[in-house]
C-alpha cells in the first residue's frame, strides 16, 4: 500500500504544477493579450452562432 500512495502523491504533485503552469501562462497571456482587435466591416447585431441568424438584409451570409 505504501508504494500505491507514493504513486499518487507523485500525481497530486505533478498536478499541483500543471495547475500553477497553466495559471502563469494565462497571466502571461492576458499581459501580452489585453484586448482584442475589433472586426472591421463584420456583421452587426447579435452573434448569429448563438442566435442562428445566418443573412444579413435576406442575403445569406457565408464567413
């Protein structure tokens, strides 16, 4: 049994690291990242993959 718990205090503490890695790289990220740019010339109004609107003045749209 002592070599099962090794076993998984090795994987909580891998765990622990990936956790603590992905959290930095997200800092990192939304450092560099801050905002994002602004589509120019897209469509207006609400999302048409959420709200399954796919034309824009009865014309389909394709993007």
């Amino acid at each position: 049994m002592t070599r099962d718990m090794e076993i998984a205090e090795r994987i909580a503490a891998a765990a622990q690291r990936a956790l603590a890695e992905a959290d930095a790289r997200r800092a990192a990220q939304s450092k560099t990242h801050g905002t994002r740019a602004k589509e120019i010339g897209g469509r207006n109004g609400l999302d048409p993959v959420r709200y399954g609107d796919w034309e824009i003045k009865g014309i389909a749209c394709d993007f």
